[in-house]
C-alpha cells in the first residue's frame, strides 16, 4: 500500500501522521524547512484539544507540558477592572470532561514530533518544498519545488496560510489581510509585575487595541500577546520591531496595562490574515487541514485546536473507509466544514464587538458579559469546547 503523503509539519501535519498512522497507513511527511520545529510561543487549548490528544494517543505527554490555569478573565484595558470571569475549576471540567491549559508551541511539538519518530509507520523528511500536485485514478505525484516527484496514495495539505496545495484544490489567491497587528513577546516571571501573576489565561480589552498574557513552560515565562487594529495593509510575519512602537499604541490605556507592555522584550509582529470559509476542501486523492483549509483570526485560541480535531476525524475516516480514500476525505470535508466556518467568522465577530469597541458599544459589552455566571458562560460554550471528534 503506497504512504499517504502530508505536506507540512507543524502541528497539525504531525497530528495527521499520528492520526493516519493509527488508522493504519504508512505516512511520509515533507517539511519544507531544515529541520522540524514551531515558530511563535504560546498556545491555548480548550477541552476538545484534550479530546484529539487522547483520541492521538498522545494524551499524557500534552498533559505534562501544559500549564492548567484557574480561569478565562477578560479585563477592562481602559478602567482597569473585571469586565468577565469564567471559572476553570472542577464544575468545567465534569461539563467538558477535559481541562483548559496553555502550553508551549514547541514544546507540544515536540510531544507530536517524538510519536511521530517513535512511529515506524511514519517517515519525516526536512528540505521538501511542496510546490503542487498531479494525480490519477490511482495515485498522486506530489512534485516539489526541487522538481522531485513523491508518489503517494493520497496528499493531504497541511502547509498553512499559504498553502501551496490550496492553490490547487481552491485557487482563491491571496489570504485577506485583516488590518490588525499583533506583537508577541516572552518575558520571564520574575519580570511580570507581580501583582499582576495571575493563574489565568487574562485578556485586556480596549478601543482598537487588546493584551493576553498566561504562564508558560512551569511557571517560567509569561507569554504575552498585544494587539491593533492599526489598518496594517499587508501580510507581516515575524518582523522585529522596538519596544517604543508597541508602546506607543497603547498610551490610551490603563496603567497596569501599559506596566505589562513595558516588560516586553524582544517584539516581533505579525499582520493577522485568514481567508473566507469555502465548502470544499478535497480534490479527489487531495484534502486541505487546518490552516490549508480554515485559516483564522486568533480570537478564539482555537487556531491548533481546529487542526488537531481534523486530524483526528481525518484519520477516523479513512479507517471507517480504507479502500476509498476519495471517499473518505469527501467524508471529513462534510464532516468537518461547518463546525470549522462557524469557528472561523466568529473570530472576525469577536475581534470587532467584543475585543476592541469603545464608547456605548464596550458598556453594553461589560454589561452583558457580567450578567452571566459561570454555568450560562459554560453553556455558551458547550458547542466548542463539548464538541469535536473523540476516541
């Protein structure tokens, strides 16, 4: 039986592997870079993470690298105080049947890197640019940028924002740019204002402008997060930039927020891009994943935990169909693009109503996230975090 073949390997290449490997296919995953590894720092993981990682194989390891907080706290960045609380505590947990944590990228990579090796049926190869595809009836050539040629059972495209296969299933150009800018830096605890130490994923939102922060890495880091609606016109990755200009941006704040900011070191932004929802992911033997076929804003924190639940009902579904692989990616096409659409535009919804309005629009924002409590929070919740494919 030829390998099914995965194009990329971040997290939710390898999670492919992992998935497609235990539905029994041998798989080879083609990495463009030099060698594996994950760019950025923290991740969010709500309850249907846990699920996938579980349904993985890989359930434990996640659980040592994860840091499991208190709670989800949205915060006033112009008044200062609590706008929201939602307990993660023991009553979320039963609810969800699974808790919410933070973690490390690379270090859940690299729990996702070590079962892929340490899975005979997976091969990992690096310096494999993926530039396209061809396929028949009975196969397809994934032809790489080198002009190699790997022939596979199937591909799967998980090569991100700007997929190259997507080029191919989809052909609908460029992502769209959605004017905001975010800054990520690491700062270590010590440097946290200690008052300000919380056990929990907190989000500072303001006009045009919001701050996340959590613990990362055991304690040893605060991953902190800010971000603009600063009209950005074009697609920014990873670029440097000095601490003044992300100060600058946030004056109108309140001083504890603005004391965060100024811990923050060594910033590099990035202009925030996704694409609108299609109804089709597949093209015979090819299928999109993650962020290939539902790239998305990051207001939800649900950006790798979409992948990893593709992963899992990918590979569910080629076991349920293992001589038709066509017929099973047009399965988990069906299966998966509603509940990735819906994640997908209430990002857009949420980074304009609730995270950056001003005025009247962020009163009755505060008046209506207080009123609830944390079982109607929990039930506002439940498609997400209850949802998803399990083992």
């Amino acid at each position: 039986m030829m390998p099914i073949v995965v194009a990329g390997g971040g997290i939710g290449g390898l999670a492919t592997a992992l998935s497609l490997a235990r539905a029994g296919r041998r798989v080879v995953v083609l990495e463009r870079a030099g060698a594996f590894g994950e760019i950025g720092a923290g991740i969010q993981l709500g309850p249907n993470a846990f699920h996938a990682f579980d349904a993985l194989g890989v359930g434990e390891a996640a659980r040592r690298m994860a840091v499991y907080i208190d709670a989800l706290r949205m915060m006033d960045a112009v008044a200062g105080d609590e706008i929201a609380h939602i307990p993660l505590d023991a009553p979320f947990r039963a609810r969800f049947g699974n808790p919410y944590a933070v973690v490390h990228r690379g270090d859940l990579h690299g729990v996702l890197l070590q079962a892929c090796r340490d899975a005979a049926a997976i091969e990992l190869r690096t310096h494999s640019d993926v530039a396209g595809y061809a396929q028949d009836a009975a196969a397809v050539d994934v032809v790489m940028a080198s002009g190699e040629r790997v022939r596979g059972a199937a591909l799967v495209g998980a090569d991100g924002l700007w997929s190259r296969v997507r080029e191919q299933v989809v052909a609908d150009g460029a992502p769209r740019v959605s004017g905001h800018t975010t800054y990520r830096s690491v700062i270590p605890t010590a440097q946290m204002p200690e008052s300000l130490r919380w056990n929990a994923a907190t989000l500072w939102a303001g006009p045009k402008v919001h701050v996340v922060h959590y613990p990362l890495s055991r304690w040893k880091l605060f991953n902190l997060v800010v971000t603009v609606d600063n009209a950005a016109p074009a697609p920014v990755a990873g670029k440097p930039v000095t601490a003044d200009e992300v100060q600058r941006q946030f004056r109108h704040t309140h001083e504890r927020v603005q004391s965060i900011i100024a811990h923050g070191t060594d910033w590099k932004a990035w202009v925030l891009c996704d694409r609108e929802p299609v109804l089709r992911w597949h093209d015979g033997r090819v299928v999109l994943l993650g962020d290939a076929a539902h790239p998305m804003l990051q207001y939800m924190a649900q950006g790798a935990c979409m992948a990893l639940e593709d992963a899992v009902c990918l590979g569910q579904c080629v076991a349920a169909m293992p001589d038709d692989v066509a017929a099973a990616f047009a399965r988990y096409n069906d299966e998966r693009v509603l509940r990735a659409t819906r994640v997908q535009l209430q990002s857009r919804e949420i980074g304009r109503h609730v995270y950056h309005p001003d005025g009247a629009h962020a009163a009755l924002r505060n008046s209506l996230m207080r009123a609830k409590d944390a079982t109607a929070w929990y039930d506002t919740l439940a498609w997400l975090y209850g949802g998803g494919p399990r083992a």
